[in-house]
C-alpha cells in the first residue's frame, strides 16, 4: 500500500505532504537509507508543491519526516533520533 509522507522543514517549520508510491516495507530507507538524506528529502519536500529539485547538498538535519500508512503513524523522526555520524 502506498504510504503518506509529511517531510517538515526545520528551518521555516513549514510541513508538506504527499503519498509515496511504494509498498511500505520498514522504516530503513527513511532511518538509514537515501531517504535520511536531505538531499532527497529536499527533492520531496519541493516536489509537493510542484517546485524544481533544489539539488542541495547531502546533510541530515534539515528536514523531519512522519510517515503514516492507511493513517497510523510508522515512522517519526522525531522518535527515533538519528545517530549523528561521529566527526572522523
Ligand atoms: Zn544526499
């Protein structure tokens, strides 16, 4: 089933919405995988509102996401802290 995703912009706390049209599986590629990326999640968040790719470069704080599938809540950021990458 597809999954909704509500990607916020921590800067403005601007939040945006959209379904995802893959099958809902586990929260890895969203925790773990490209997803955490704020590159891609910065390629979501404009694409709901129909705005350009803003190729911004790869972070991992910029944006929350919460995902829900069929209305219950799967996933939040917020929840499960991102482990911060230890300064090499
Ligand atoms: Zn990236």
């Amino acid at each position: 089933m597809p999954y909704d995703v509500t990607i916020t912009k921590r800067e403005t706390g601007e939040s945006r919405s959209y379904t995802h049209p893959s099958e809902w599986t586990d929260n890895y590629i969203w925790c773990e995988g490209n997803y955490a990326c704020d590159c891609n999640r910065a390629q979501f968040f404009a694409e709901c509102v129909g705005e350009d790719d803003p190729n911004i470069l790869c972070s991992d704080n910029l944006y929350t996401v919460s995902i829900a599938v069929d209305g219950k809540v799967v996933y939040e950021d917020d929840t499960q802290t991102a482990e911060s990458p230890a300064a090499a």
